[in-house]
C-alpha cells in the first residue's frame, strides 16, 4: 500500500453534489488535445519527483471483442508500434520506459480498448479508471508534482488508497506455477492423448494457440511469452463438421481452427456471427470451440509461468479446474503422511478408492493387510472411514497410492522367530511342487510352502485340501514374505521326542 495517492482529474470538486457526483460539463470522454496533454504531463511531473524512468506493466486487459467505453476502437487498441514484438509485447511484467508508459496512458485515456495498471513495486503506481479519472501513488510526498499537477489545470484530490489498486476475486485461491511438476505432467498428458492444445495468453482476453505433440512441447515452451497464463484443452477435433456441429444456438465463443499448414487461427464470435466463421472452417483441418463463460467448458488444468528466479509474480484470477484443486491439494501431501479418509468403491480388479480430502487415493491389493485374504471386501467396506499411510504423490499422473498396512504392526518378524517349531494345520492348496498349509489358528493365518521334496509321499495321491498336516517351520524369508515347511522334519522331530524301548 502506496502512502500517498492522488485522484487526478479534470473536474473541478466545486462541481459535485452533496453525494459527490459531477454535475459540471466537462464530458466524460478525451478532448484528444490540451486536457489529455495536461494530464500525461502531469504523470511525467509525478515520475520525475518520485524518480523513476521505467514503469512495469501489471495485469493487461484487452477488450478486443466487446468494446464498452464511449470511444470508438482504434486498430492495436491505442498500442500499435509501441512493443517490438506486436501486441504479444503487452504482457505482464513487460518493462517500458515512461515515454512508452505515457502513451499506454493515453490510450487508457482514450478507452481504445487496452488497460492495465503501471507500477513500480511500493514506490508508484498508475491507474486509469473511467470517464477520465486519473489515480497516482507514490512512497513519497510529490509537492512539486503536485504544484505542476494544479498548474495544467487539473485537480488532485488526496485518498487513502486507489480504487483500482489490485486484489485478488479468491484470496484463497493459489494459482498453479508452470513448474517442473506442471511439465512433467504437461509431457504425461500429450504422451497419453498423442496432442494437446495449449493456450497462451499474455493479456485478458489476448491469447496464442499452440499444438503440443512430444515432439514440440520444449520447442513451444521456449516461445511462450514471460507470466503467461497458460490453459490446456483437449486436442482439436479432426471432423470439422463434429466440431461445427457442436455449437450452441447462442452464446459466446471462442473458434479455433488448424488450417492446411497448420497456422492455428482463433476468434471470438457470438451466434449472430457463427454462420459466417463457419465458412472459413471449410479447408481447415481440425477444429474445436470453447465458451467464453466462466465455468462452462473448463480446460483440463491451467498454470501460470513464474519468473525466471522461479518466483510467481504474475496475478492472474482464474476458476480453477478439477485437476487444479487437486493440484493444490497434493502440494500438502507428502510420503510417509498419515492420512484419513472413506473407502468409496472397490474396483471389479481389487483397487480399492479412498476419498482424502476431496482427491481420490487408491489402494493396491498388496497395501490393504500383511495377512493373506481372497478379497479386499475382507478386508474393507464402502463408507468405512480408515487411517492409511501416503506411499507417494505422483504429481505427473496426479496419483496417491496408500497403504492400509504400514499402518499396523508387520506380524512377520513374530513369524520369524517361530523357526523350528511343529505345527500343525489345515492344506489350504496343492501344487506342483508341494502344498500349502496354514500354520495359524485364524481364517487370516499365514500359510507356509511344503515342497514336495519335504513331503513324505506324494501329495496327490494321500493329501487332499482340508486335511490337516503336520510340519515345521523351516525358514521365513522376510524380503519375499514367504515360509518354508518341512512335513520329513516334522515327523522326525516326533520320533526322536518318542522314548526309547
């Protein structure tokens, strides 16, 4: 927050009435001479007593399709010849020197269809609003600014603050940075869907288009222009006529088409101009349309590209897609994180579903309990609310795996220090090359390997399921969880334990 700003205009506050409003006849729009001159050499006086020759532009707009002011449009929207590069020069954060400053000032002044603000971060900022109101702030008292300001014929009112100082419509929404996380999944999603669609935009409601394939994503993230905001779609559709087909019978929307060389060419139309864009889509070879209403059509997630030290300083606002908020919430997790959440569905392929916190995490077979069972049902229930440890965050694939297990004590070194001992218990499964049997008390129990070399007879002749066995624990291999029983050891063991005639 500035210490000192100024509303500069050209109305005089004698003319306004008991609840502030101008009633004087100076109209609303630029005189295109004496008054706006007056008024961009009132900001020069401002730069020259703060001291600063260079302002930085802070979240452009153009108004390209809908055109609001009482000005009537002008070509490159008062902006033509003033950026190296185009329009595309237009960005956030753009740096330009005051002469530059002034006339994006005055085109602001004009309402030609450009604004933005023109700062220097806690030193000054420059604001233009409607029907020519002019807001000033700097870090210093200007006297002498100020002194020039009345000279021209203006008149500056002290405020506490601007109106059109920045704040953001969700305080709580934490836009995604266009980070390694984001590439990484940006390389993911191309690689699954074979090509993308990614929008650029540099300035509300100025953007590029840019078909991604794995061949080109570094190539085009190269190009893309400094704090741009980028939103990626679903690839075009390749059946023009399905696209076309796909508009609404009213509305706003966005046309982007793919032509024979593959120049990629968008427009903003309403339904009264649907009819005539739809003629330039005959040779284009892919096509697709996206609404320019908040909340319909969202893309599949959107970032913002920080600033070469890594640091985001870009203050786009925008709704935040599905894959957004889970974004978000993933940066919270981390491995090793216990977490609680409720089982939602269990997969006909034994994944099991866990809401945590609004993101769906999974569990795989092997994570649902150190002892054996014949499905995970046995083991959890839909709406069963349970405690579970954070294996990873895959921020590519935007994937939690989680395990129900590492939360409970591991039952196997127990089983370990049993080796030596004779039990005895039900074949649960015969083999090849020996049987299984169960060496505990429990319908969960853990169940050893006699190979058929540890067998006294062959198991498919005299064992069947069910019968019960008597053998011994030989090893328990605690990296492959696996037991090994000895039914000859066993039955040696009880004739040594028989006394002697």
């Amino acid at each position: 927050m500035l210490s000192y700003v100024y509303r500069v205009t050209k109305y005089d506050p004698a003319d306004r009435d008991e609840h502030g409003h101008y009633t004087g006849a100076e109209p609303a729009i630029s005189d295109h001479g004496p008054v706006e001159a007056a008024y961009l050499q009132a900001v020069a006086a401002f730069a020259e007593a703060i001291g600063v020759d260079q302002l930085a532009i802070r979240e452009p707009e153009i108004s390209g399709f809908a055109h609001f002011g009482l000005e009537p449009p002008v070509d490159g929207y008062g902006l033509a010849g003033l950026f190296p590069h185009g329009l595309a020069g237009f960005h956030d954060g753009a740096v330009v020197p005051i002469a530059v400053g002034l006339e994006i000032v005055r085109a602001m002044l004009r309402d030609n269809g450009a604004w933005c603000r023109l700062e220097v971060e806690g030193v000054c900022a420059v604001h233009v609003g409607w029907d020519q109101y002019l807001y000033v702030g700097s870090s210093r008292p200007c006297e002498a600014a100020l002194a020039r300001t009345r000279s021209l014929g203006l008149f500056p009112e002290r405020l506490d603050a601007s109106p059109y100082d920045f704040a953001p419509d969700d305080p709580q929404h934490v836009q995604r940075p266009a980070d390694a996380d984001f590439w990484a999944r940006l390389h993911w999603t191309v690689s699954a869907h074979r090509a993308t669609f990614l929008e650029e935009t540099y300035a509300a409601n100025a953007s590029r288009w840019h078909r991604l394939t794995r061949d080109n994503i570094e190539a085009v993230r190269c190009r893309l222009i400094p704090r741009a905001q980028l939103a990626v779609w679903p690839d075009l559709l390749t059946d023009v006529d399905t696209a076309v087909a796909s508009l609404p019978d009213e509305g706003l929307m966005e046309i982007i088409w793919e032509d024979e060389d593959g120049q990629i060419t968008s427009t903003v139309v309403d339904e009264t101009q649907f009819e005539a864009v739809t003629s330039q889509l005959a040779r284009a070879r892919a096509a697709g349309a996206v609404s320019m209403y908040a909340g319909e059509h969202l893309p599949l997630f959107t970032a913002v590209l920080p600033d070469s030290d890594g640091v985001l300083r870009a203050r786009w606002q925008t709704e935040p897609t599905p894959s957004d908020r889970d974004w978000a919430f993933l940066k919270t997790l981390r491995r090793g994180q216990v977490v609680t959440g409720t089982v939602t569905s269990i997969a006909s392929f034994g994944v099991t579903f866990v809401d945590i916190g609004g993101f769906t995490a999974m569990i795989n077979i092997p994570e649902l309990s150190w002892r054996p069972f014949n499905h995970p049902s046995d083991i959890v229930s839909v709406g069963q609310e349970i405690t579970a440890e954070v294996l990873d965050v895959d921020m590519a694939r935007e994937r939690v795996p989680l395990s129900l297990r590492a939360v409970q004590e591991d039952p196997w070194p127990q089983v370990a220090q049993r080796i030596g001992q004779v039990v005895t218990g039900p074949v649960t499964k015969i083999v090849p090359f020996g049987v299984f049997v169960r060496i505990e008390d429990r319908e969960d129990g853990f169940e050893g390997l006699v190979h058929t070399s540890e067998l006294d007879e062959s198991p498919e002749d005299v064992i069947e399921v069910g019968d019960a066995l008597t053998t011994r624990i030989i090893d328990v291999d605690l990296a492959r969880r696996r037991i090994a029983l000895s039914h000859v050891q066993a039955l040696a063991a009880s004739t040594e334990d028989q006394p002697h005639a």
